[in-house]
C-alpha cells in the first residue's frame, strides 16, 4: 500500500484517450476548478482538497486497489479485465461498449460453442477466458496488444474479442458478432481503504453528492408549459416516475402552467405525448444541477 503525504484527496483520470474528454468535463461540471496542462500529471483542484492524477487508462484499477489513489474515472471493463478490489460508486453514462467475440463474415460458425478447438485473438483475455470457462469451450486465447480486427486476416486467429462502441471496426474489417461477453460505460470507483477511512471518506461523500447532482442534472429537462385546466389529469398521468408537477394558475381563467422535470430518455416521447393532451407553449431547459 502507498503511503499518501498529505489529506488531499486523489482521483485517477484517464491521461489521453477515449475516457479523458468526458472525464474532465464530468468533475468541472460538479463544480471543480483545475487546470490541465500536457506532460502535466497532477492538476490540483483550486476550490476542493482533489489532485487529479493523469495516468494510462490500465493502470487506473490497480491505482485505485492499491490506495496510490482514493478514486478513479475508468470503463467498467478494465476493472473486469484486471480483477481489481476496487467499489463501483456511480455509473457515469458515457465510454458506452460492449465486449463481443467476432469472425470473419464468410466464417461458418454460428455459434460460440462452435470456437472449440479453434484460436480467438484479444487484449481482454481474462474476459475472454471466463466465458469460455463459463461456457465450457476450448479455445485457445491469444493474447495481443491491440489491432485485434486484423488477426484473421493474418491467419493469427480464427475469431477475435475486443469492445465495440459504433461497429464501424468490425464492419471495414469484414467482420460479424457471434457472441456478446458483456456491455461496460465509465464508471467512478473507490478504494475500500480510503471509503473506509473517517479521515477521507466524508470528503469522498461530499464529492460524489456534486457528481451525482451533476449526473441527475444530465439526464433531465425541465420542461414548463401551459394547459387548460381541465387537460390537468392526462397532463399529469404523462409525467410518471417524477414527483407531482408543479402547477401554477395563470391569469387567463381555466389555463394552467404546469411545471416538470423530465428524463432524457423519453422526453421526445413524453413531449409528444403531452402536446397531443393539448399542451401550448412548452419551453424546454437544460437543468445545471439537481439533488433529489
Ligand atoms: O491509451 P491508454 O493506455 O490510456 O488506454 P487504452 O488504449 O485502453 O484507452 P482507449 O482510450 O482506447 O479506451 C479507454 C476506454 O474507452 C476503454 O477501456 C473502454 O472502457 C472505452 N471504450 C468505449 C472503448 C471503445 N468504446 C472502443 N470502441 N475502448 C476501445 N474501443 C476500440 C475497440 O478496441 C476497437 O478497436 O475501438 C474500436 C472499435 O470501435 P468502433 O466504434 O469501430 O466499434
């Protein structure tokens, strides 16, 4: 275990890469205030005891088992794939993929029990191989770095298994899925020493309260309208899964303004639906944060 100098608190974010974009963005937007600088691997937060740390995507599991750091930013499967003791704290809706094992359009297999005997390229092979245990298939894991499309052209294998986001890779190599292992997105994880630690864990607290105020407020709108009074009913039974909306009578006699925060995910749906209720006027707002 490292021995940390001081109280400040550590989050591990990816260096370069896929994650680090949407990763920086996700703690400004929680409130926090730091500088990125290349070559830099420590970015101190000027308004909250955090360091962020810059580090290879890889390294972040262990990083975070081993107390280096008390949190990290990094895909739910490279915590899979190392086998890192580490606490899931909150799923953070993006680095969205899935790990799939894939053969050459023209293969003849149909079906991953079909691979026994046979050679499956991957850079995940701990995966990779507690499926095929799972499964009860004997394949042969071959492990490589990365390019894993191009083994079957090389002959290096038969199949491949690597993450797909867009499946744009796997098409442009003449590439099809045969068997989907498990589907990942960033996640934000904790050391157990640190969660554990009255000295750390109440800022810990306090910063995962501002990520998931910042995470809440991501996946709303709020959507303001008006309405005749007597549409109240339909208009309402169209706003499940939230607290009563808010309503407000207006000056015009019988109309209503009505007032609501929607999820993301069926808020076209719900727009729609709210408008063929007799809805006017909807106004639609991004929300900046929300603690339910
Ligand atoms: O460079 P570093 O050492 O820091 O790490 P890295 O090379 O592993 O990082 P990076 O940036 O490639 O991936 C970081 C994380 O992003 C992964 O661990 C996943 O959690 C997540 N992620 C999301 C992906 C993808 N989508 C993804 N599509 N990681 C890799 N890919 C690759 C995949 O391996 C394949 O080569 O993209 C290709 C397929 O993409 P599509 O869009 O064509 O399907």
């Amino acid at each position: 275990m490292a021995t940390r100098r001081d109280d400040r608190l550590r989050i591990a974010v990816q260096s370069s890469g896929r994650l680090t974009r949407e990763s920086t963005d996700l703690l400004r937007h929680a409130g926090l205030e730091f500088d990125e600088h290349d070559r830099k691997l420590l970015a101190p937060c000027r308004n909250f005891g955090l360091d962020l740390l810059f580090v290879r995507n890889d390294d972040i599991p262990e990083y975070v088992q081993d107390g280096v750091v008390d949190l990290g930013i990094v895909g739910w499967n490279t915590i899979r794939e190392a086998g890192a003791r580490v606490e899931t704290l909150a799923e953070l809706r993006f680095g969205y993929c899935t790990l799939v094992i894939a053969v050459p359009q023209n293969s003849r297999l149909c079906t991953p029990a079909e691979l026994a005997g046979l050679r499956v390229a991957t850079a995940h092979p701990r995966s990779l191989r507690e499926f095929l245990d799972r499964q009860g298939i004997e394949a042969q894991v071959v492990e490589i770095r990365g390019g894993a499309e191009l083994a079957p052209a090389l002959d290096v294998a038969d199949a491949i298994c690597d993450l797909v986001s867009t499946g744009s890779t796997l098409r442009v190599n003449d590439l099809r899925p045969l068997a989907t292992l498990y589907e990942s997105q960033a996640v934000l994880i904790g050391c157990p020493t640190s969660l554990a630690d009255d000295r750390r864990a109440p800022a810990i607290r306090r910063l995962g309260i501002r990520i998931d105020a910042s995470l809440t407020a991501r996946r709303l709108r709020y959507v303001m309208l008006n309405a005749p009074r007597s549409a109240l009913p339909a208009v309402r039974s169209i706003l499940p899964g939230l607290r009563s909306p808010t309503v407000i009578p207006l000056a015009e006699p019988d109309m209503v303004a009505v007032h609501a925060a929607v999820e993301e995910d069926v808020f076209w749906d719900v727009l729609e639906r709210l408008k063929a209720a007799g809805s006017s006027d909807i106004l639609v707002l991004a929300i900046e944060k929300m603690m339910r």
